[in-house]
C-alpha cells in the first residue's frame, strides 16, 4: 500500500471536489448545447418558410392595386422558399406554386381560379411547416426533459458524494489534532499514561509514534526519580525540623515553604495554618509574623516563650539558583543566654565603677590637700609625683565616670530628655568646655551654622557630651596650630553636625570598628584615651533616633559627624 502524506490527502480531496464540479458542469452545457441546436433547426427550417409563405400571402393580395411590386415581392420569397425545402410533400407544394407564378408573371389576365390554386399551395406549405414545427417541439420537449433527468440525478449524486465527503473530510484532519490537544494537557498536568492511536502512515501516524515514545520516557523518568525526590523531601525535612533555630522559609511571593518545631513553637500556630498560606494572609492575627516578614530592623527581640522573656535576633539568607533568587530563609537566633551574661556584666561594671568612684573621689580630695601649702612644703621631686598621681587619679576617675554612663546605656536606666533646642546652644556649650584646650595648642575652630536653621530635637546634655567628644579627639590628633571645622546644617527632616580635622587619619581597615568599645586605632599618637568614648558617643545618638558616622582618609584627616530628627 503506497505511504500517501498528509498534502496529498488534502490535495486529492479537493481534487475530488474540483472533478464532481466539472463533471456536473460539463453535463450541463452539453444538454444546453443540445437543446440550443435543435432550437435553431426549428427556426431555420421551419418558422422561415412560414415567414416566406405569409409574404407571399400579402403580395397576392396587392396584386390587383401594386402588380410590378407584388409580383417582385412575391418571386423574393418563393426564391428564398425553394431554398429552404425541409419537409416531406414541401417540395411538390413549392414546384406547384412555382409553375403558377410563372403563368400569372406572364400573363397579366389571370383567372381568380389561379390565385385560389397558387394560394392552396401556399396554404400546404403552411401546414406542412406547422406540423413539423408541433412534432419538432415534442421532441425538444422530450430532450430538454431528459436532459434535465439526467442532471438532477448526477448533481444528486455529486451532491451526496460532495456532502459524505464535506462532513468525514475535515473530521480526518481536526480529529487527531484535537487528540493531540488533549494529549498534551494530559502530559502538562502530569498524566504520562496518555497515548495516542493514529492508524495511519501520514505524518499524524508519524507524530503520534513521537508523542507516545515522549509519553512513555517522561512516565519512566517520573517512576524512576519519585522515590529519590520523596527521599530528598524527607531528609530535608529532616534537617529543618533537627535545626536548633527556629527557621522559616518563603518563595519570592512570599509563600511560606517549612517551618520548623521552634519557628511554630514561637509564632504560637499550627503547621497546617502556616505552610503552604502567603505570609500576609498567615500574619493577619500574628504580630510576631507579620513583623518578621515586614520589618527590615536587625536589633534584638523580645518574645515571651511559656512564661518567660527571650532574646532572638532575626538573620535573613536569600535561596539563590543559578544567580537567581528563588526564596528567603528567616532565621531566629536564641541569644538569651548572651543576652543574660551581657547583663550581669552590665550590672558587675555599673556596680564596681560606683564602688570605685568614691575612693578615686576620696583619693583625689587628698591630692589637692597635699598641695596645699599648710600641710607642709613639697619638694621638687615630691611635687612631680603628686602631680603624676593627680594625672592617673583624674584619668581613673573620667573611665568609671564613662564606664557607669556606658552600664546605664545598655541597661536602659540612662534618662533621656529629648527637646526642640536650637543648635548653636548646644554648639556654644561644647564650644566652652574644649576652647581652654584649643588655645593651649594654637588649634582655631571654624565654626559654621547655617542659617534659618530649624531646632533640633535632642537631650542637650548628652548630645553636648558627643561633640565635645569629638572635638576633644579632632584637638587630641591634629598638629598644633592646626585648623578644626564645625558644621552644622539641615534638611527637610535632620540636622546634622560634623567635625572635621586635618590629622593623620584613620586607616580605611579600622573606620567599621571605631565606634566599637575599648577600640583604639593601632599606632595612634597623642594621648590615650579609655576607648569608650566614641562607643558612649553612639549609644547617646542612637538612643535619640540619629545616626552617628565617620569619613576618613589615612594621611588628609577625619570627618566625624551625627544627625538628629528637627524638633
């Protein structure tokens, strides 16, 4: 059997159409040819001689008035008559007629009973057509019927064959893509048993051999890797749940994938309220979730866990795939235990700073006193220890003062009193406590405030405390007779303050941890300080709601600056 494709089939097809349209087109014009032929016939023959016969007629009746022009007419049409001869008996009719045309044509002194006889003769011609005329027509009548017969009944055909073939045709193309269709949704929602049975050797047989090979593959691959991907999905499980940490995961929409027992444990829900539902819809009556997914905060939080307050922090890890994001991981960390020892360390320094200060105090008392000249004279040498004393004593003393102020800052016991003040006043009060300073090493500092400028909302002792802090450092590592730059501007929302020196800098490695306690930049000149100050300076800042920086390049000096909300 010959392996016909798919075009051929179609073109065949309309091929079919094409030969059925001829067919019935071709049969029609012939009978129409037919009918049209034997319909001239009649005509020629026929309806001429009665037409030559009535002229002849009406010549004989204006012989008698008109005989040259009578006898003309008449002769045309008897010349014309003995033309057009068809009949049997015409001719002998027309030959009579004839011969008494000539005996009238000679003799102008006829007899009425020549032109009764020429006129029978025409008469005979009359009917004799007229007959022939009737009979013809039967004929044509009979022809034209059976044409029309013959027509109905192959056109009928044609129409039925044409119909059959109309409503099967399209079936055969559109039948095996509409099962390919649903084939393919079948294997789109995972049923890989579907197949397709085209029994045909067109291309549909060729396409339902590859979709059916397709088929089974991808069956063979879902059986084949189920048990591994269920594995995989239980040790992962596994490994979630064995986690310390309470973890939560989510999708780039926001769709929470797992949570372990300590996540659950801490958001207080059930697993089946929680996997699976977006994290909006899930923290609607969860203010710990709602918070964990929205805030972007990174500071410490407190949950009460069964009774009792605990510590967390919150890490968020970012899924990647092939350098794509495909989801986050919240993380919670318990650092309660930490939270519990940096408290009792808080508690052990603010304890012994307080117990130290009054034997420093009482120290420092005594030092003075023995200055004094009316408890005796000093000798030279014993004037340089007590001096030397004095020094250590005052520099224990600004340590346990900086200690006890850090211990309040970090319990939370240090009492903040934030209020609209202008800038320049607490500019002017810095100003005061570090100009003896200054001058004692030539130091200028220029100081710009700039105008129109809104007040700040600040604790004016404490925020004094950080510029003087500042400034104190900027005259600590400038050069003598150096130049220090106050400035302070503002915005729409803050007003910021910078203090800017031309010292030797701070290395670009050590700009993150300046702010850090007890820090001290490595091989720094100038006299040492606690490593505390910038660490207190932070905590005042940050506990107004400001922000507290530095700016430094090694070798062209520091730039050190704070911001705080406009009152």
């Amino acid at each position: 059997m010959s392996k016909f494709r798919l075009k051929t089939k179609i073109t065949l097809g309309v091929l079919f159409l094409y030969i059925m349209l001829l067919v019935v087109s071709v049969l029609g014009y012939y009978y129409l040819s037919r009918l049209n032929e034997k319909a001239k016939i009649i005509l020629k023959d026929n309806y001429e001689s009665l037409e030559y016969s009535k002229n002849m007629l009406v010549a004989l009746e204006s012989l008698p008035q008109h005989r040259d022009s009578a006898l003309h007419i008449f002769a045309a049409n008897l010349r014309k008559q003995q033309a057009n001869v068809t009949e049997r008996g015409e001719k002998d009719a027309t030959s009579e007629v004839s011969s008494i045309y000539a005996r009238i044509s000679k003799d102008s002194a006829y007899s009425p009973a020549d032109i009764a006889a020429i006129k029978r003769g025409i008469y005979d011609i009359m009917d004799l057509n007229m007959n022939a005329i009737v009979g013809k027509n039967e004929t044509v009548k009979k022809a034209a019927d059976h044409a029309l017969w013959y027509i109905a009944i192959i056109s009928g055909v044609c129409f039925l064959v044409g119909l059959t073939f109309v409503y099967n045709f399209p079936g055969y193309i559109a039948n095996p893509i509409h099962e390919l269709t649903e084939g393919i949704k079948g294997i789109a929602n995972k049923q890989y048993s579907k197949r397709l049975h085209f029994k045909t050797d067109d291309e549909f047989g060729e396409l339902a051999t590859a979709f059916n090979t397709m088929a089974q593959r991808l069956d063979e691959y879902e059986h084949s890797n189920i048990a591994r991907i269920l594995f995989e999905k239980q040790r992962a499980e596994a490994v979630i749940s064995s986690l310390k940490d309470a973890t939560i995961g989510f999708d780039n929409s926001n769709v929470i994938l797992f949570a372990n027992a300590e996540a659950l444990q801490l958001l207080n829900m059930k697993e089946k309220d929680l996997i699976g539902h977006s994290a909006e819809e899930a923290g609607k009556y969860n203010d710990l979730l709602r918070y964990l997914v929205g805030s972007q905060d990174t500071l410490p939080l407190k949950i009460v866990v069964e009774g009792k307050e605990s510590f967390f922090t919150k890490e968020v890890a970012n899924i990647n795939h092939e350098n794509e994001r495909i989801g986050f991981v919240i993380i919670l960390k318990n650092i309660t235990a930490f939270k519990e020892h940096d408290l009792a360390k808080t508690h052990f320094i603010a304890t012994i700073s307080h117990e130290l200060k009054t034997p420093l105090a009482s120290s420092d008392f005594s030092l003075k006193l023995l200055e004094d000249v009316r408890v005796g004279q000093l000798s030279e040498e014993q004037k340089e220890l007590v001096d030397s004393l004095k020094q250590d004593n005052r520099r224990m003393i600004k340590i346990v003062s900086e200690l006890l102020d850090l211990s309040q800052v970090e319990s939370g016991n240090i009492q903040l009193q934030p209020q609209p003040v202008a800038a320049n006043s607490i500019v002017q009060y810095a100003m005061d406590t570090v100009q003896k300073q200054a001058a004692q090493r030539n130091i200028t500092i220029d100081t710009h405030i700039a105008a129109d400028l809104q007040p700040v909302l600040a604790d004016v002792e404490k925020t004094a405390w950080v510029l003087v802090n500042f400034l104190t450092n900027a005259i600590r590592y400038s050069p003598e007779q150096a130049q220090i730059h106050l400035q302070v501007t503002g915005d729409d929302s803050m007003v910021h303050f910078s203090v800017t020196d031309h010292g030797k800098g701070i290395p670009a490695a050590f700009t993150e941890k300046i702010f850090d306690r007890f820090f001290q930049v490595p091989g720094a000149s100038g006299a040492k300080g606690s490593g505390l100050g910038l660490a207190i300076a932070k905590e005042f800042i940050e506990a107004q709601g400001g922000r507290i920086g530095v700016s430094s390049e090694e070798g062209k000096g520091s730039s050190f600056y704070f911001s705080l909300p406009r009152g």
